[in-house]
C-alpha cells in the first residue's frame, strides 16, 4: 500500500459540501450545486460544466434520484477511461493533481472517508477501514489515494460489473454462418483468437480471407463447446495450415489430410507441399502438441477413416478445388459420414458475388444446393447479403493476388469471396 499513498500538500481549506448518499452521520451541509459538484469529483475527478449541472438538477429532488446521477456517472464512458488509469496506474500523477484541490474542500478527513464510501462502494464505511484511512489521511496523504484505493478494491470491481455489466463492451458481430466479413475485425474476441495464430497480421489493412477463414473456424468452434480436451477432429485439404496446429495444443487429436504432392505442391502458397508428411514441425507457427497431430495423404472425397469417427470435421479453401461441384458434393458426403451424430462440420468454399462462372467458385444456388444434405443442419441461416452492406474493390488475383484488404477477389470477371458455414449432424 505504501507505494500507492503519495503525500498530499496541506490545505486548510476544509469548506463542507455535500455528501454521495447523504450518510446521516456525516455533519455536512447540503447546498444544492455541492451535491452535483461533489458527485463529479468522487467519480469522474472533475468539475461539472454548467450543462452538466442543468442535466443533474433532479438529482437534488431525492435520495434516489442522486443515486441515479452517481449510476449515470459509474455507467459512463468517461468513469470508464479514468477507471482504466486508475486500476493501472498506481501514481496518476495528472488526474490527481487536478482532483486533489476540490477533495481537500470535503470536509473533515472522518467526512470525507464516509463520503468517499457511499460514493464508491455504496454503503458506510467499516470500523476498520475508517481506522486505516483516518490514519493514512492524518500521516498526509491525498485524498485521491483514497478514491483510488477503493475504486482499485475488488469490493468496488464486483459493484461496478453488477451496476455497469457492459462496461468495456460493445456490440459484436458473432454470426457464425456468413460471407466473409469485415465486421469481425471489429469483434475483440474474435480478433484474440486472429492474434493468438500468430501468422496473421492484426490490422485492418491486413484484412484476407485467410485470416477471416482461420479465425471463424477456431471462433465457431469455440463457440459451439467444441475447444475440449475429449474432441477428435479431421481436417479435409488442410495443407499445413496453422489452425490445426492452434487445435492440436487444445484438443485430443487432429489428423489432417490432403492430396499433398500434386498440383499445389506448386501453385497457391504451396498448401500442398509433402514434406509436411514427414517435418510438420517445420510449418508450425509456435510449439505444438506433436503427439496430438497427424498428416495423412488422402483424397476428400473418399475418407479411409469408418463412419461415425469425429466430433469435429472441418474443410476450409479446398473443396471448390476437388473437381467441380461433383467433387465437393463427394467431399461432403464423405465427411458426414465419418462425423460422429452430434458432432460439427464446419466448410469454407469460394461463393460467387457476380460475373461468370467461374471453374474454382461457385454460384449461390450450387452453394446453397451443396449445403443442403439429409443428416447436417445448419447452425443458424446464412447471411449472404453481407457484401451488400459494404463498399469494395475486389482484388485482381491475375494483377496483385497479395493486395489487402483481401476479402473479395475477381478472376476472369468472376467476383467472389469466401462463404462459411457450420451444422450440426443430426442422425
Ligand atoms: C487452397 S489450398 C487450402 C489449404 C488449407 N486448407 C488452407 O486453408 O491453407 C487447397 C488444398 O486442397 C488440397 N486438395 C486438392 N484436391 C484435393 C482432394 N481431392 N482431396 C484432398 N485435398 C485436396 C490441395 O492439395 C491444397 O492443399
């Protein structure tokens, strides 16, 4: 505590303003702006303007109506960012120094520690707090260390998550079942889980589909309680991509496989390389699990594996290269099959926006008719009206395949994004 108690410089000016609460036991005069004015200082350390004190003037009507400007100033974003300072820094030598004048005017160091109670914590004070602040006031401290004291106690961090549960939130985009979408960038959970795969840049600018596939999958599946040490997982066309080594440290196994070895050995980002088959530590992001993750060569559309054999399967960026829609419509079959009942499977594939048909993307009806299948259920609808809400130049993947933003793409005249979804398998 002694590192968080600066001393404070003497000031006789102990003129009496009113209380937060009006403990009866305090002997304070009330005055009708003092109550405003002291409410402002014990929460946001700073003086109300003339609006402010217009707005707060019903608070001067009833116990409850002060009760509900202290709730106001707790439920603001302003308390918000000086709460942030506050709980990290234990000398915030700025704020103090413009709130400590204003303190030193509230009355006896005994007034001013019930004040600083009703107002922070929202009852009297206790013996032995009383005791411990009147001793560290009269050894000279400030008064702000007090407030600070308090606002930092886990009393008052309880209190303040009951009163205000949506401070440090805002609205976030949480669909599952989606185009590509920009909005996940602005989802702090989401954009941990970006973070925490190490291989994709945090930023906006850097905005790709391979990030969005990435961290939808991993966000989905956290989602859905599938992030368990008791989850099998497959993954169809997985190249050596940094999502299964993310899973491998958190789940019990993942087996990955892939035609590895033929064309995308060389083309793409060489997703297909084989000698993932015998140094797969060689394309891990960070350390990994090596006993939890296993590459096999094998084609999506025919999975050597019996059925009923995974809680989670998964296929991001690859079924839309088995062969035409016939190929994926396999792919899919194959990987219902071996999906335990219960059990989530989760697909990116390329989704056509406009233009022609295009040999590796397809058409919203094929997407929609390949997404239909008697034992899966989709999790929820999919929004595909997603592009509709932004604005965008699609990236010319025969120009500059690398630009960012990389969320919409054209080839051939054929405009296109990534489409995800996640079902369920029903029987
Ligand atoms: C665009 S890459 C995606 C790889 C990985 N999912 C990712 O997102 O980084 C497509 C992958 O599909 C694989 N692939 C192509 N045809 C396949 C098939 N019939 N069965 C399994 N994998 C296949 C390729 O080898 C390649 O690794």
């Amino acid at each position: 505590m002694s590192r968080l108690w600066g001393r404070k410089q003497s000031s006789d000016d102990r003129r009496v303003v009113a209380p937060p609460g009006a403990p009866a036991s305090a002997a304070v005069k009330s005055s009708a702006p003092n109550a405003i004015e002291v409410a402002y200082w014990l929460v946001l350390w700073r003086a109300p303007t003339d609006a402010d004190i217009r707005e707060a003037l019903p608070a001067l009507h009833s116990a409850e109506r002060l009760h509900h400007l202290y709730l106001h100033l707790f439920g603001s974003a302003e308390f918000r960012r000086l709460a942030d300072i506050l709980w990290d820094e234990l000398d915030p030598a700025r704020a103090r120094r413009a709130v400590e004048p204003a303190l030193a005017t509230m009355g006896s160091d005994a007034e001013f520690i019930e004040f600083a109670y009703r107002a922070i914590l929202g009852r009297p004070s206790d013996p032995e707090g009383r005791a411990t602040y009147l001793a560290i006031l009269a050894a000279g401290h400030w008064r702000s260390y007090l407030l600070q004291a308090l606002i930092r106690s886990p009393e008052f961090k309880t209190r303040f998550a009951m009163l205000c549960p949506q401070a440090g939130f805002l609205p976030r985009d949480i669909q599952l079942c989606e185009l590509a979408n920009p909005a996940k960038w602005n989802n702090p959970e989401w954009m941990d889980l970006l973070a925490s795969l190490v291989v994709v840049p945090p930023d906006k600018p850097s905005m790709h589909r391979k990030g969005y596939e990435f961290t939808q999958l991993l966000f989905g599946l956290t989602r859905l309680n599938c992030i368990r040490d008791d989850v099998h997982v497959l993954s169809v066309g997985a190249g050596h991509e940094a999502v299964l080594y993310w899973l491998a440290n958190r789940v019990a196994r993942v087996i990955a496989t892939d035609m590895y070895g033929a064309v995308w050995q060389e083309t793409g980002a060489r997703e297909g390389d084989e000698s993932v088959l015998v140094d797969a530590a060689r394309f891990a992001p960070f350390p990994y699990r090596q006993d939890r993750l296993v590459f096999l060569k094998m084609d999506g559309r025919f999975l050597a594996f019996p059925d009923a054999t995974f809680d989670v399967v998964y296929s991001l960026s690859s079924i839309e290269h088995f062969d035409g829609f016939r190929g994926a419509r396999l792919a899919m079959d194959e990987m219902a099959r071996v999906m335990k009942p219960g059990g989530v499977l989760a697909v990116a594939t390329e989704y056509c926006l406009s233009g022609p048909p295009h040999h590796e993307a397809f058409q919203p009806d094929q997407v929609f008719a390949l997404l239909q299948h008697p034992s899966l259920t989709l999790v929820q609808p999919i929004d595909n009206r997603v592009w509709d809400r932004y604005e965008y130049v699609p990236v010319d993947l025969r120009r500059n395949p690398y630009e960012t933003p990389n969320m919409v793409v054209s080839d051939l005249g054929s405009v296109f994004t990534s489409v995800m979804a996640f079902f369920r398998k029903t029987h």
